[in-house]
C-alpha cells in the first residue's frame, strides 16, 4: 500500500500530465504536426543552461520562474509523443538523458554561486545534491535493463521502477522552493538527503521485483 504523500505525487503527477495532454493536442494541430517531441526536449535542455547561469549569479527568482516553465517540457514532450503516436525507447532514453544533463547544469550554477560567496560548505551540498540524483536514476536505469518481459511497452517499463519519494520532478519542485524562497542550501541539503535515502528503497524495491522467486 503506497505511503499517502506518494499517492499524492502519484495524483498531482498524473494532473499535470492530464493537462499537458491537453497543451500537446493543441500543439499538435496548430503545427500541424511539424513541432516534434524532440524538439520539445532539446528546447527544455538548451533553456537550462541559462537557469543555471542564473543560479549561478544568485539571480535566484527568475531562475526559479524558468525552471517552472521548461520544466513541465518535461511532461509535454512525451505528452507530444503520445498524440503523434511516437512513443519508442529511443524517445525515451533521450528524454531520460537530457533530464540528467539538466540536472548538471544546475548543480554546477549551485555549486559556482557557492563558491563566489567562498561558502565551500554549499558547493560540497551541490556536488552531494547531484551525485545522489544521478544514484536515483542510475539505480532505475539499471532496473530497467534487467526487465526480461517482452509484452511490455517502453512507456511500462520505465514507469516499472519509478518507486520512491525524490523522483525527478520531485527533485525539481524542491529545487524552485528552495530558489524562491532564497534557501538554496537548505534545498540542497534536502534533495541530497532525501534523494540517498530514495536510490537504497528504489534498490531494495528492484532487487525484489527482479529476483526469482524460489
């Protein structure tokens, strides 16, 4: 039975994709079709490099108000690949690629503004912060691998091992309270904390579900 503060990521995760159904079937017909999942998601990952930037120059609002806005680029483009029938394995490793890629650009702004106050303290929690996302994921990836079932579409399977409290998304929503509220140690504190703690459960989850039965 799912923790309730679980199911409440569950279900405000599943409102937001609602809607972004909804923004990429009107997408899609304005374009026509000529706007591609893909170009979604590489718009998402080029926009965050000026979020770190950001960041990084302790411009910590605006960086928060973009990272809203192009974060849900990450619910649209696969909601686009939905509608445009394009859902594959190849849009989901890239999707998947680009998240972590964001990820780094930051942590990185973190872990510079960090260092121009000569507080070294926040930039060990930024590199802390990113290594123990990449955990997150990584021991996710890895599960993924180990699926031996056919039958399964690309979309099931990477939803089959997305347990655990620090997702991306989740990640992310403590990273832009943490900016508008100016406690972007305090975020980092948390996201390291919580996204450790997220990789061992989503490890000993794994391990159950892939591990024969005797």
């Amino acid at each position: 039975m799912k923790h309730n503060g679980v199911k409440l990521l569950d279900n405000s995760r599943d409102y937001v994709r609602a809607q972004m159904d909804k923004v990429a079937r009107v997408l899609d017909k304005q374009s026509r079709g000529s706007i591609k999942p893909n170009h979604i998601t590489y718009t998402g990952l080029l926009m965050h490099i000026p979020i770190g930037l950001l960041i990084a120059i302790g411009s910590f609002y605006w960086a928060a108000v973009l990272l809203i806005i192009f974060g849900l680029f990450d619910a649209l483009d696969g909601a686009l690949a939905r509608v445009q029938k394009r859902d594959s394995a190849a849009g989901m490793l890239l999707d998947a690629s680009t998240d972590r890629i964001k990820e780094i650009f930051l942590y990185v702004g973190a872990a510079y503004y960090s260092v121009m106050l000569a507080a070294p303290i926040g930039a060990v929690w930024a590199v802390a912060a990113c290594g123990a996302s990449l955990c997150v994921s990584y021991v996710k990836a890895k599960g993924e691998t180990a699926v031996r079932d056919t039958t399964l579409s690309p979309s099931q399977v990477n939803r089959l091992f997305a347990d655990g409290i620090m997702r991306f998304e989740v990640r992310m929503a403590v990273l832009v309270i943490g900016l508008l509220l100016g406690q972007l140690l305090a975020a980092l504190v948390v996201i390291t904390i919580l996204s450790t703690y997220t990789t061992f459960d989503r490890l000993l989850r794994i391990q159950r579900k892939i591990t024969p039965q005797p």
